[in-house]
C-alpha cells in the first residue's frame, strides 16, 4: 500500500467535506448536532445512520459501519485507500507526493487502464450512432428500448472485422500492449485481433462506475451469443453485477431489488421506470456478488424463468446463499411464466402488472427451499428419506444458529425424519453475535463517548483509568493508544477520533463514541467516578484472599469517597432541574 505522510493526510482530511461526500447518497437532516439519515450500507426503514460535521465522521448504530471520509469512499465506493486519498487530494487541488517506484508505477498502469477502457467505451458508442450500428440500432428497437436507454447506460457496437481497435488507438506497441492486458485485443500468431466483433456492445462499470470490462451480444449468426471480457486486473467476472454502479442509489431510495439473468433485463425493467435490476455476467450467481446484493438490500426478489433451466438456476444461487443467510435478510424467488422473461413481460403486461407480480408472486427463501428439495427428491418413503438427507447436508452450511434451528424444524415437520448433523452443529456451533463478542456496558460506551468527543478530558482522568478496560483488548489497545496521544499533543482539543481512525482503520466504535448524544462535563464526572468505582470492585474480586487488610481498607474508604461524591453531583443536578 501506497504511504503518504501524516501531515498529508491531515491536510487532505481536513479540506474535505464528508457530509458533501455523503450528502450525495445519503438524504441527511439535522438532529442536535449531528446530521441523521437511512444507512448506505444496509436496508433500513428507520434512520440509525449518524454523522458528526465537527469531528468529520459517520456511524450507523444499526450495522457499525463507521468512519472518516476515507473509509467512507472505501467502503462505500470501492475505492482503496491510495485512490481515496488520491481522488480527495485532486478535488482539495492538492499535489500527491510521490510514493515508491513500484506504488507510481502500479498507480499509473491502472489510470492507463482506466481512462483507455472509457475511451474505447465512447468509441464503441459513437459506432452505434453511426451507420455501421444500423444493425444493432434495430435489435434494440426490435426489443423495445428507446435510445435515451442506450445513451443512459453507454451501449455500442463493435463492427464485424479485425482492425478496429488498432484503426482507433494506433499501432504504438505500448498502446497494443495495454488494450491487451485489458481484454481488448487478444494474441495470436499473426498478431493482435479484436476480442469483441459484430457486437452490441455493454460497458460493464465496478462500484466507483468506472468502465472495467465490456458484455458483447453477438448480431446475427454465430456463438457466444453473449461474450465477456477476459479476467483482468480491473475485471473480475464473479465479482461484478450489471446495473450496480448504475443503480446502487436508486436500489436503496425505492427499497427494491430485482436480480435478473442477462443485461437485457436489467435495461428493460429501466426502460419501464425500474432502475432496480442487478444480473450476474452471463454466469450462475457467486457467493460474491450475493454478498453484495444482501449488503444493498435485505429482501431482493431473485427472478428466473419457470422452466427447468430456471429452476436449477435459481437452486444454484439458493445453495450459496445458505452461508450467508441471517435473520436480517428475507430474500425471495419469483419464476416467471415459461418461456418469458423480464423484458418479455414488461413488453406484454406493462409495469403495474409486472410489479404486482413482484409483490404477490415470489415465494421466500424457505418456501423455495422446501419446494426444491421436494421436486429433486421425489415420493413416497425413499423420497423423504432422500430430501432430509439433502436439506441436512444443506443445513450443516448454514452459518445463523437460530435460523438453521428454524429451518431444521421446518424440514422434520415435512419429512417426519429427525435430522442428524444440523442437530449436531446446533449442539457444537457457538452463537454469532451480531455486532461484537463481548460488548460494552452503557456505562463504558458513555465514557468512550465523553473522552471522543471532547479529548482534553484525557488529562483529567486519574492514572487508575488507564486499567478501565483491562478485560478488552481491542478496546485497550485504542484507549491507550489516545493516552499516548494526548500526552505528545501540543493542542488540548486534538482530533483525537480522527488520528486514532487513521492508526486504527476497522476499529467503526470510534466513529460511534463520537456520534453518540453529546456528553456534557457533569454527567463526564460521574461517569469517571462510577468507571473508577467499578475497576475497584472489579480488583476486589479478583484479588480476594490475597489482599492485606491495609489495600482493603483503602480500596473501602475510596469506595465511599466516590459514593458521597456521586450524591453530590445528583443532588447539584437535581437542584438545577437538569
């Protein structure tokens, strides 16, 4: 990974707006002061995403997602962190300092690679407008799509023949060497060819939308009816989905999700006021890009045709959803008529009936699942027997405890076989917890709050407080890593939250503290006290028997110093009506 300095950094963090950065996704009003609003990492009814303007930081207390602007754009745009650095310093009109040759050199192909893919982008669309294109012009008038849609979403032509992207881009060796590596051109004896010929042509964009690889559908005679570009670099088939970068906001601003088979789909569903469909490249679905999916939406509606092939397909993308399935997520399946598809559909019943459709239509992921296992293991004894054998294998995959529990229930209901490994693993398997292993006390995560929130509290804590949280080590770690901090600090009011973010990247809990309700300097008191009351009690415990009577005694008498002095911060409350 690329360093840049520390001051660098801080220079770029504080030029740029991460309420600007967030505004874009994110409908944000004001609360407090703090900004609220529904979360872009998941599917929320209710706002529980919070971001701090004075600290320049987001948390979402419904997933954890957390951090600066930089984590924003790597989380939520698929930057990495040289790229979020680089694309903040350019907007702030900041010079990027050099990093090693290697990192320069990397970072350079992949801007090569990057803007040549746009350009052959825009080539391909100004061939479609051309009169070469009259061919492919015609197949998407022939299936309904107006052109705004192949302008909105860059269609274009590849004309029959080789020679045309050496015609466009020159013979320079470097240049034929680039579009190679991007899945351009391919090698032969004779030299470079045209991967991609007599084409209707698909740019395919990653999350940040940028051109990473290219779907051709072949017009006319001749296979693949549908060709990719190669595994590249920037290409990475399994990990991609047609329509993201595209529709990612408009997915999570109608709260609905359509996962379709082919690129054609995802257009006529947008075609008809739908910008909500996803599909995979041309490929079964992949663990990957389910992940994705469930991340943008927890209840997406994964649409096949009714046929064989779309059972099995739909079977398929069942099987890896199971090790990602929680109680979170309620994904469904919905098989169309067969012999129709999407854009079929849309073409004879319009979108109110399609949408109707959606709604009433789909079966969930259980239902799916029951009905599935019942078509592949047949009647009779041996057919029970064959789908519990099946449904328990499936089980064993399943990584949420209590839905395997559900499902497995589900299951034995319609077998009358009790299953053996999913009883097993419920027995063996630990219980996830769903936010952290051990989590902290309202009373400690107030604490952390007070101290992020206004860091010149550091130099008042007692030298107890540095064994407030002995017992977690993650937390520990951070915690006295401020200390650390704050003691070389020159100012009293540092960014502590955010140089703790840059030393402690994963660590979203910082982001929390500093956006949960502010922390006022009496409440702070009492919560040192209490904090302090408690590591006493705590040491009492551990240390019994082996205390001499004068530790006990000092240990009691500061027991009672710490009570009186919280019956006094009450009562001073209490006498100002706070």
């Amino acid at each position: 990974m690329t360093h840049f300095p520390e001051s660098f950094l801080n220079e770029v963090q504080a030029r740029s707006d991460l309420v600007e950065i967030i505004g874009r996704h994110v409908e944000l009003k004001k609360s407090g002061s703090r900004l609220t609003g529904l979360c872009p990492f998941h599917h929320e009814k209710t706002p529980s995403f919070s971001v701090s303007p004075d600290k320049q930081l987001y948390y979402c207390f419904g997933c954890g997602k957390g951090g600066g602007v930089f984590q924003f754009l790597m989380e939520h745009d698929g930057y990495s962190f040289p790229e979020a650095v680089e694309y903040l310093a350019r907007k702030a009109g900041l010079e990027v300092p050099q990093g090693k040759p290697r990192d320069a050199a990397e970072q350079s192909l992949n801007k090569a690679a990057y803007a040549l893919l746009e350009k052959v982008a825009e080539v391909f669309a100004r061939m479609l407008a051309a009169e070469a294109g009259k061919p492919a012009r015609e197949y998407l008038q022939q299936r309904g799509l107006p052109e705004s849609v192949g302008r909105d979403y860059g269609l274009g032509f590849a004309p029959d023949g080789y020679g045309f992207m050496e015609k466009c881009f020159g013979s320079d060796a470097r240049r034929l060497s680039l579009l190679e590596k991007t899945g351009l051109l391919f090698r032969s004896e004779r030299g470079f060819g045209d991967r991609f010929r007599a084409r209707l042509m698909f740019p395919i964009r990653n999350r940040r939308g940028q051109v990473v690889g290219f779907g051709g559908r072949i017009l006319g005679a001749g296979e693949p009816k549908y060709l990719n570009s190669p595994e590249t670099p920037w290409f990475h088939k399994s990990a991609l989905l047609y329509g993201f970068a595209e529709h990612r906001d408009e997915i999570r601003r109608r709260r609905q999700l359509l996962v379709v088979e082919g690129y054609m789909d995802v257009l006529a569903l947008a075609a008809h006021d739908l910008p909500i469909g996803l599909a995979p490249l041309g490929t079964a679905i992949g663990e990957a890009q389910i992940r994705e999916i469930l991340r943008l939406h927890d209840a997406p509606v994964f649409c096949f045709d009714g046929d064989r092939a779309g059972r099995q397909a739909a079977w398929r993308a069942l099987e890896r959803m199971l090790p990602l399935l929680t109680t979170d997520y309620a994904p469904r399946f919905l098989y169309l008529p067969e012999g129709e598809d999407p854009d079929s559909l849309l073409q004879k019943e319009g979108r109110e009936a399609f949408v109707r459709r959606m709604e009433e239509q789909a079966q969930s992921v259980l239902q799916t699942w029951l009905s599935g296992l019942k078509l592949l293991a047949g009647q009779g004894a041996e057919g029970r027997a064959r789908m519990a054998r099946k449904a328990d294998a499936m089980l064993a995959t399943m990584q949420d405890a209590y839905l395997r529990q559900a499902w497995r229930q589900e299951i034995e209901q319609e077998t009358g076989i009790r299953l053996q490994a999913a009883r097993q693993a419920a027995r063996s398997a630990p219980v996830q917890e769903s936010v952290q292993d051990v989590p902290l006390s309202e009373l400690q995560e107030r604490f952390l709050a007070g101290l992020m929130q206004k860091p010149q509290r550091f130099h008042l804590l007692p030298e107890v407080a540095k064994q407030f949280f002995v017992d977690y080590d993650g937390v520990q770690q951070v915690y006295i890593r401020a200390f650390s901090i704050m003691a070389a600090a020159e100012e009293q009011n540092l960014d502590i939250a955010g140089k703790l973010l840059q030393e402690f990247p994963q660590q979203s809990a910082i982001a929390r503290w500093v956006n949960q309700a502010p922390v006022h300097d009496q409440e702070f008191e009492s919560l040192c006290l209490a904090m302090e009351a408690n590591a006493i009690r705590t040491r009492q415990r551990r240390m019994r028997g082996r205390l001499s009577i004068e530790e006990s005694r000092a240990m009691q008498m500061r027991l009672r110093a710490i009570h009186d002095e919280l019956r006094r911060l009450n009562e001073n409350l209490e006498g100002t009506g706070a």
